[in-house]
C-alpha cells in the first residue's frame, strides 16, 4: 500500500468539471511531481489531498486511511502540509510570527524553537528578516517564508503548490535546491508545477495532467526524454 | 474641568469596551454585528436580574457588582457564541448583505425578546448594584460608593475600581491578541482563512472564540451602564451599538487599540459637549463624529496602521 493514494476521484466546482477519475500515488520518501499547464487542475488536486474541496466521487487514503471524515484543519496533525498557490504569508505578521503559526499544532514549545532555528539555517536571508513583515519580502523570500512555515510542523509529506511561480531562474534553482533538502532530511514531497524542467530535474517520479485527468506518468529522468513531454512542457 | 474629563473616561471606558467586541468580529469576519449593542443590552438585564433574584446579594456591596459581572459575562459570552453559530456561520460564504441583514435581524430578536420577558417599560437598577449611592454597603465596604478627590474632581470608589476592571481587561486583551498562540490564530483567520486553515488552525472554533470575548466584554459593559446610570431599557442597545461603532471608526475599525483610543475619545467628547451644549446634545456629538470621520478619515486616528489589526 501507498503512502498517499488518490484513487478515481472526481471534483466538481458548480457544474464544471475540475478532475476526472484522477488516480496517482506517492510512496514514503519520493519526490513526485505533477506537471500541467493552467487550468489543469493541479492546485485542485493538492486542494483535495489538503481537504479544502470535497470529492464527489473516489477516495483519497493516507498511511491506509481514508480522509473523508478528517477536517482540513485537523490534517497537519496527520502530517499532511500545504504550501498554497501565491504562498499565502500573513502579511502584516512579521517573518517569526509566519513560523510560529506553521507550529500552531506543535505542542511542544521547544521543538517548535528548534525547529525556527533549523528553517533560518536552512535558509539564512529569513533569519536576518524575522522581525520584518511578511509582506514587505521579496517573492523568492516569501516562498521561502511559506515552505520554511510548512516545516515548522514538521510533516511527513509536503505538498507544494507552484514553488517557482514568479521567481527569477537563479531563485527557482535556490527554491528547488530546498525543496531537495529537505526531501534528503526525511519528507516526502508532492510538488505541483508548470516549470517542467525545474521539477524534472528534483523529482524521481512525475505525472502529467492534463484536464483533470493524468494523460503521462513516469521516472522523471524518463519524462524528461519524452517527446511529448518536450514538446508541450519544455518548450520543443 | 476635571470632573468632565474624569466622568469622559468613565464613560467612555465602556464605550471602549463594547468597541473592542464590535472591532474583534469585523476584524476577524468582516462582518458590522448590529447584534452587538443589543448583547450589551442583555447583560445589562442579566446583572438587573441577578441582583433581584440572588438572596442576599443586597448586602455584598461591590461584591455584588463583582459577581453580577462574572454572570453577564458569561452568558453573553456564550448568547455571542450562539448567534455566530446558528445565524452567522451558515452564511459565512454568502454575499455580505445576507449576514449584515442577518445581523439587523438578530439586534430585534435580542430587542423584543427582552421586551418579552422584562417588558417595555425601562427598568430601574437595583439599589444594591448602584454605583453613586451608598445604600446598603456593608462595613469595610463604604468606601466604594465615597468620592475620591482626582485632581480637583471625584470620582467614585467603585466607578474606580470599574475603570480599573476595563483596563485591565483591555490590557489582558490586547496580550492574548498580540503574544499567544490562539490571537496568534485570530490575526491569522482576519488576514487569511484558507492559509489559517492549512496551518491546522480551527476556524470555526476560533471565531467562536472571539464572539464569545467580545460579546463577554459587552456584557462586562451592560452591568457597568446600568451601575452608573441607575436604569436601563431594551432599547438602549441600539444607541451604544451605534456609539460604539462610531468609536472603532475613530479609531480604526479592525483596529484593537483604535478601538480603545476611540472608546475614550468619544467618552471625552461626550462629556464636554454636554457640559458646554447640554446633555440634550450628548448623542448628536457622537453620530457628528462619525460622519466627520466616514468622510474626512475612514481609516480612523490610527489608520492603517494594520499590525493590531485582527
Ligand atoms: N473556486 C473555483 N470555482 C470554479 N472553478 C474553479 C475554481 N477553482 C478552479 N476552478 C476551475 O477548475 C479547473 C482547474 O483549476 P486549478 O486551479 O486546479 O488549475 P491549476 O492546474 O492549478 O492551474 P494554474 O496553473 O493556473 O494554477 C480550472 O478550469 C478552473 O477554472
Ligand atoms: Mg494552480
């Protein structure tokens, strides 16, 4: 059995169609990505495994249970965390304030400090900007605000949402470099993306969506040399 | 001189208390809960109750005012949490003017639900529980109800000791809001539902909570009006609802300390319009100011200075 299971799932926003009997799986320890242009469905699908819009039709199961009784809040305590489209940072709230509220489940008061310590190591520019706002980072920091916050609550799979949305080449290396990091560090990630080359290059599997619905999937390395692949996501 | 500012900050510390509830729940769900002057109202009729039905409560001076307090404020904690619940939340994804209707709803069933059981006419408050007479108070006690020198005016022991209370209270407040992990989690709902959530944030359980605070601290408030000013009306909501209001747009609705600012700005405006005008004027001050700052400064004294704001 998989670690995360999503089995034949469809999601429906009104009358429009988002997914269509959507399966894939990730296993403990894997990178795996998702791959898809806009509108593919991507965010969906990880706004689904996150619990933030229902299934009408499937199951999703983590570590053997299914999650249709489990509330979204209640899913980082399952070690299941979201790092959303646009980062989402609490923009009045300072860089330290973002991090203490990714540990907003952590009762352990000590770990969540240690843990803020882990994330400035891992990332030093946040450590010199904790007392300023979230708002006021640059868009490469406020990514790393939003995942250096995920990690806070230390999860067993990170889901993320478009991490190189917007960031300038040198910065999406940055980010995909931490995103690799902290797979080696133990967390397993699902990580949506539009950069397929950027994703190819750190997954060790990935899916193609394409309306709702997985139309390829493979060992990255090998999706890399797919001339589909090349020619719709890596520009020919 | 003195005396009127002292009798502003009285006033207006209760004032500023019924704004904080006011700006709590239109910071955390944007919502102007016009309910939230008639919860006032209730604990207002909750205290008057107590002190009636409670034997022996005549005879505990301020202790009296102590206990009635503890009791409004907890069930009009817990009347704020039922209204969020059964009429707020079901429309929480529905355009605003359903909730905003919703909540002029709610301020008549609270209205005429008290004038159901307590009738129309305005209540008298119980001796008992009045702050500016000494009828009754036990020995070791007197002092609550003598007037202490402040500077060339007086004060009161008890309507100290309240002013005090309301202090502290916002004090207490602004801690929770500004240093813990549950206001931690209310500032993070006010500025992001969805990303609260995906922290492991209980949203619904958390708005409960600032209902139940705001609607406590209004109740706090009732049992304060009727002490000071010796009789109350079911109606009386209505009008501090909209003073209220008014003070956490001087201060900056959304804004905890604005509305703490605006609170006792409006109680001090008040009092000097009355002792310059006359007290037929005392509300027109209020809804000047407010049309004075809709127009003039929207965003309150404190502005946008949105890091209080929850
Ligand atoms: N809240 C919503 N209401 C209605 N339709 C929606 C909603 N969210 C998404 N959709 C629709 O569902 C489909 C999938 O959207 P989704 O956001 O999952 O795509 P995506 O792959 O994440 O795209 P992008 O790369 O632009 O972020 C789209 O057709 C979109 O219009
Ligand atoms: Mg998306």
């Amino acid at each position: 059995m998989s670690w995360l299971e999503v089995d034949g799932v469809d999601v429906f926003y009104g009358r429009i169609q988002a997914l269509h009997q959507l399966s894939f799986v990730v296993e403990e320890g894997e990178i795996v990505s998702l791959l898809g242009n806009n509108g593919a469905g991507k965010s969906t699908t990880l706004n689904l495994v996150s619990r933030i819009v229902p299934a009408s039709a499937g199951r999703v199961v983590w570590q053997g249970d299914d999650m249709a009784r489990t509330a979204a809040h209640d899913l980082v305590a399952r070690g299941l965390v979201q790092v959303p489209e646009g980062r989402r940072i609490f923009s009045t709230m300072t860089v330290e304030e973002n991090l203490m509220l990714g540990g907003y489940r952590v009762r352990d008061k000590k770990a969540i400090s240690q843990r803020v310590d882990q994330v400035y190591d891992l990332m030093p520019r946040l450590r010199e900007r904790r007392s300023q706002e979230g708002g006021t980072l640059s868009g490469g920091e406020q990514q790393m605000l939003a995942i250096g916050r995920a990690l806070i609550a230390a999860p067993k799979l990170l889901l993320l949402d478009e991490p190189s949305m917007g960031l300038a080449p040198l910065m999406v290396k940055q980010v995909m470099d931490i995103i690799r990091t902290v797979n080696q560090r133990g967390t397993t990630i699902l990580v949506v993306e539009q950069n397929a080359k950027a994703a190819l290059r750190i997954a060790d599997r990935a899916y193609v969506l394409d309306n709702g619905a997985v139309t390829l999937s493979g060992p990255a390395s090998q999706l890399a040399g797919d001339p589909r692949v090349v020619e719709a996501y890596l520009g020919g | 001189m003195t005396q009127i500012i002292l009798n502003g900050l009285f006033v207006g510390s209760f004032y500023a208390l019924i704004a904080l509830g006011y700006s709590m729940v239109y910071g955390i769900i944007k919502l102007l809960n016009f309910a939230h002057g008639d919860i006032f109202m209730f604990g207002a009729y909750i205290g008057m109750t107590c002190l009636t039905v409670i034997p022996g409560i005549g005879s505990l001076g301020i202790g009296a005012i102590a206990i009635v307090l503890l009791i409004s404020a907890l069930l009009t904690g817990a009347t704020g949490v039922l209204i969020e619940t059964l009429a707020y939340r079901p429309l929480r994804s529905a355009p605003r003017l359903s909730v905003l209707i919703t909540a002029v709803g709610m301020s008549f069933l609270l209205e005429y639900g008290v004038r159901q059981i307590w009738g129309p006419d305005p209540q008298p408050w119980p001796q008992a529980g009045r702050l500016t007479e000494a009828a009754n108070w036990p020995a070791g006690l007197q002092w609550g109800a003598q007037r202490i020198d402040i500077l060339g005016g007086s004060l009161t022991g008890a309507q100290l000791v309240l002013m005090a209370l309301a202090v502290v209270l916002m004090a207490v407040l602004a801690l929770y809001i500004g240093k813990t992990r549950e206001g931690r989690a209310m500032r993070a709902i006010a500025l992001d539902k969805r990303a609260a959530t995906l922290m492991g944030i209980n949203v619904n359980a958390t708005i409960s909570r600032v209902f139940f605070i705001g609607s406590a601290l209004a109740g706090v408030a009732g049992v304060m009006h009727g002490a000071y000013y010796s009789s109350i009306t079911f109606l009386m909501g209505f009008l501090l609802g909209l003073k209220a209001f008014t003070a956490a747009v001087i201060g900056g609705i959304g804004n905890l300390y604005g509305a703490m600012l605006g609170g006792l700005t409006l109680g001090l405006l008040e009092a000097f319009g009355t002792a310059w005008f006359g007290g037929e004027w005392k509300d027109v001050f209020a809804f000047v100011f407010l049309i004075a700052f809709l127009t003039l400064r929207p965003t309150g004294i404190l502005g946008e200075r949105v890091v209080e704001r929850m």
